[in-house]
C-alpha cells in the first residue's frame, strides 16, 4: 500500500527551501505529475531527491567535516590550574 502523499509546489518549496523557480526546473527530475492545472509531487518522491542528494561523508569537505565533528555544547575538558590565564 502507498501510503505517501501528493504534495502541491508550494509545500515542496517549503521542505526545499528553494526558489518556486528552482523547483520548477527540477520538475522533471522529482518526476512531478500534473493534476488538474496544478503540479504535484509525491513525497516519497521528493524524500529520495533530498536523500540522493546528500553529500557522502567521503563527499563531504573539510570545513564540513570540521563543523559536523566540534559541537559548541560540548563540556570543555578542565584545563589545570597553573595553565589558567
């Protein structure tokens, strides 16, 4: 059973966070369908876009790295007293 949904251009553009134009030019790509007058996009559809899309950690480069790997919210180790400024 197909349990994804048809979604309309505006709310693929809301989970692109692109431009109405961009997304028109990816139509074909995201296999887009026309109903009535108004395009749709399966979301499944748009979900494998959006994953096939996703840069591979072997893809990644090494300020994305960098930034993946340092969370500021990380406890800082304790730094011994006689090295303090």
């Amino acid at each position: 059973m197909n349990t994804s949904r048809a979604l309309s251009l505006k709310q693929a553009f809301a989970r692109l966070s692109i431009g109405l134009t961009s997304l028109r030019a990816l139509l074909p790509q995201l296999r887009a369908y026309k109903v009535g007058g108004s395009w749709r996009i399966d979301s499944a559809d748009l979900e494998a876009f959006v994953e096939a899309r996703k840069p591979k950690p072997a893809q990644m480069t090494e300020a994305q790295a960098v930034s993946k790997a340092f969370d500021p919210n990380d406890a800082l180790p304790d730094v011994p007293e006689d090295c303090r400024l």
